[in-house]
C-alpha cells in the first residue's frame, strides 16, 4: 500500500515524498543519507502521513502538495494535519469532557448567576 509522507527537521525544513516501504525504513533511509535531497538536513523526523489504494493516487497528492510547499497552502496543510489522528489509532492526550460545564460555571455563585435574581 503507498504511503505518502512529509518528514521535518530541526529546522523546519519539509520534505514531501511518497514509499511503497514501510515509514521507519524510508526515514531510516533519509537519516542515513542515502537519499541525496535529504542528505543535508538529518535528523529527519515524520510528520504526516497517509495511505493509497495506489501508487497513482499517492503520486497526484504528492504533486498537488509539492506545488503548495513553502506557501499559505501548504502551511494550513501542515496545521491541519498537526491536529489530525494522522494515522493513529488510539486517543492522544486528549480528553471528551462530555456536557460537563466550564469551571467558572461551577464556581459561580448561584446568586449572581441571574443578576441577584433567586
């Protein structure tokens, strides 16, 4: 199954690539300098990724964002992914509170709730 990834660096430096591998093995392969784009910029770390049915539809999102790197695109992209599973599959830090109310609405006092109106 392709996978098309975005790795980053120290310096936020992106690459955008696409692997019919494993993610560790074609990160592994970047760190290791074996891929001439990347060579410069270790260590590479994963960002984002995401699965194809094929190599062709891998291909087509890796363009389309490739002609977005370093614009606005491509930066909203990057932020919407940073809020996605992105591929994970159990909850990351985050907590459902339900219908639970804020905590200034359980601290208020009930009298002033309504303006002094009991």
């Amino acid at each position: 199954m392709p996978i098309l990834y975005i790795l980053v660096n120290g310096t936020e430096k992106h690459y955008v690539g696409i692997t019919a591998l494993s993610v560790e093995e074609r990160l592994r392969r970047h760190n290791k300098g074996e891929v001439r784009s990347t060579r410069s910029g270790k260590p590479w770390f994963v960002k984002y990724t995401a699965y194809y049915e094929n190599m062709t539809e891998a291909r087509m999102q890796e363009k389309k964002i490739k002609s977005w790197h370093s614009g606005n695109a491509f930066k909203r992209f990057l932020v919407k992914a940073g809020r996605s599973s992105n591929g994970r599959t159990t909850d990351s830090e985050s907590v459902y509170l339900g219908s639970n109310p804020s905590l200034p609405a359980l601290t208020r006092n009930k009298e002033s709730a309504f303006g002094g109106v009991k």
